[in-house]
C-alpha cells in the first residue's frame, strides 16, 4: 500500500509542478502584455487630454479616441477571463452560468454605451463620453461585481462558483458590449463623413 502511495505521489508531483509552471509563465507573459497595453493606452489617453482641451469640451464630457475602444476589453480578459475560461469547463452548470452573465454583460454595456455616449468626432476619430450620476452607479455596480468575483481564490464549492462564474461572466461582457456598441455608434455616425 505505502509503495503504491509513494508511486502516485512520484506522478503526481512533476505533474503538478510542470502546471504550477506553466500557469505562471501565462501569468507572467500576461502580466508583461498588460503593462505594455496599459503603457500604450496611458499615452492615447494624454493624447486624448489634448484634444479635448482643444476643444474646449464641457465639465463631465471626454474623449475617447476610437482605435483605443478595444483596451478595456483586452484588459478586462487578461485579468478576469483566464479564471472565467477555467470556471467555463468545470461543468455544464458553470457554462450555463457564464453564458447567463454574458447576457446580462451585453445589456450592461449596452445600457452604459447609452449613458455615455454623446457624440462622434470624426476629425479625430474620437468619440466623446459623458459622466452622469447613472454611469457612476453603474460602474460601482461593476466594481462591486468585480470586487465579489475576485473573492474566486477562495476555495469555495457549490453555488458560490456559479454566483462567481456569473459574475466574471458580467464583468467582461459588460466591457466587451461597451466597446462594440460605443464602436457601431461611431461606425453609423461617420458613414457619410470622409
């Protein structure tokens, strides 16, 4: 029996090791892209500073420029959707319950596009947002549903996984569907300028 024991053990262990690895090599090679994309988007957004005080935009108005649209979401998979991914293939339950998170991700960012946005600048590819009460209450939503998400380290069973699964699920739709809404409505206000 202990032979048997100590046989497993000796699989096991390199087997366990060569994941430990290989899961903080993704995370480091994560972590590394990360701070590159959050360097280049800190640059756009000083870019976008500029221009907004050009033009002379209104207290609780900013800009956005288009082609950074995509950064939230990106950064939003890197530090949540590698643990959603994981939650995804545990069962069917957890896969229902992303795909449910999802749905209510799409309506949140559609519902927060649709406080935000104000108008195209089609001179310079920038779209202009505004901060309103709403979008605050919004956003604290997401930073609490964000906050209970990241509570997934701790080792929980039953439907505490599904609540989290459903709540990364939110989280990073919900910056997804912000971006391809914010995205269209731009695309449908500059169709006819050149």
């Amino acid at each position: 029996m202990s032979e048997m024991l100590a046989a497993t053990t000796t699989t096991t262990a390199p087997e366990s090791t060569a994941s430990l690895e290989f899961s903080l090599a993704v995370s480091l090679i994560s972590l590394i892209l990360l701070t590159v994309l959050l360097i280049v988007d800190i640059k756009y957004i000083r870019d976008s500073k500029r221009i907004a005080k050009e033009m002379n935009l209104p207290q609780g108005q900013w800009l956005r420029l288009v082609k950074t649209l995509s950064f939230d979401p990106i950064i939003e998979l890197f530090a949540v959707g590698v643990v959603l991914g994981g939650d995804l293939v545990q069962n069917w339950e957890h896969a229902l319950a992303g795909v449910l998170g999802a749905v209510v991700g799409l309506f949140a960012g559609h519902y927060r596009f649709r406080i935000q946005y104000v108008r195209a600048v089609p001179e310079h590819k920038a779209i202009v947002f505004v901060r309103s009460r709403a979008e605050y209450i919004a956003l604290s939503v997401l930073i609490l549903v964000r906050f209970a998400a990241e509570q997934h380290r701790i080792p929980v069973v039953g439907p505490l996984t599904l609540l989290i699964t459903f709540l990364l699920s939110i989280v990073v739709l919900e910056s997804i569907g912000r971006a391809w809404f914010s995205y269209r409505r731009y695309a449908k206000d500059t169709a006819g300028v050149s």
